[in-house]
C-alpha cells in the first residue's frame, strides 16, 4: 500500500483529503505543522507528501526546502496545497521545487489524478534505474500538474 503524508493545519480540509485517500486505498499519515512533518517524513518515509503552503511553524516551502536538501528525501514528490491560485503564485509554487500544486477547496478527481501521475512517474524512474544501472533519472521535479 502507498503511504501519503498529509500535511495541513486546517482540521476540516484534513478530514475531507484523508477520506478521499482512503477511500481510494491510500495509507495516510498526518501531520498538521512544518516541524511534525519533517519529523514524520523521516519515520515512515512516505511515497508522496500533501504539503500545505500556510503552515504555523515552519511554512510549506521552509519544509520543501529542507526535504530537497537531504538525499534520503529529496526525490520524494511533494504536492503543494494552497488557496492561492494566481500565476504568480503557481509561478513561485514550481520555482520553489514542488512537484505539483492543487488549489483550495480541493477537487477530488484532480487530486487523485495528480497522485497518481507522479507515482507512475516515480515507478517508471525506478524501472529505468533497475534496468539502466547508468541512469541517474529520478521523478521529474517539473512535473507541472495543476488544478
């Protein structure tokens, strides 16, 4: 089973992304601040982060910046969650290194579609890496999915 970290302080929108993944058989593990994140991202090593950009404590991109800077997590894809939905935004969203933004209130088709998009991608990376011995392709950080 995938295990995705959800990563959100508002209660009600974690309620409601926890169903949605559950319901698509997800395993999800919570978190609701920057610094729990980190802490949990190292325990169980998540497949994917659901990363909220507005966090108390260390924000979203704090948290981004250090799981890019750390080789033990560094290719693990992470989808930004934000209420802002301007280009500048989804501009500053990609430069930052995720992999993917979804805008507030969250669509759950679009969520699912996106989750399952940069796991394929993940598994394709890995069977070329299985097959390539040569290859240093990882899952693409321009992975421009948005909602």
């Amino acid at each position: 089973m995938c295990t995705i970290l959800l990563v959100e302080d508002n209660l009600l929108i974690r309620e409601l992304v926890r169903e949605i993944l559950a319901i698509a058989r997800y395993e999800v593990v919570e978190a609701c601040d920057g610094n729990e994140a980190l802490r949990k991202v190292a325990e169980i090593e998540p497949q994917l982060v659901l990363l909220d950009i507005q966090l108390p404590g260390l924000d979203g991109y704090s948290v981004l910046r250090r799981l890019r800077s750390d080789p033990r997590f560094n290719k693990i894809p992470v989808i930004a969650l934000t209420a802002y939905a301007m280009q500048s935004d989804r501009q500053r969203i990609f430069e930052a290194g995720f992999d993917c933004y979804m805008t507030k209130p969250i669509d759950r088709a679009s969520l699912l579609e996106n989750i399952h998009s940069l796991l394929v991608s993940i598994r394709l990376a890995d069977a070329k890496r299985a097959t390539d011995p040569l290859s240093t392709t990882g899952p693409s950080s321009t992975t421009n999915h948005a909602s």
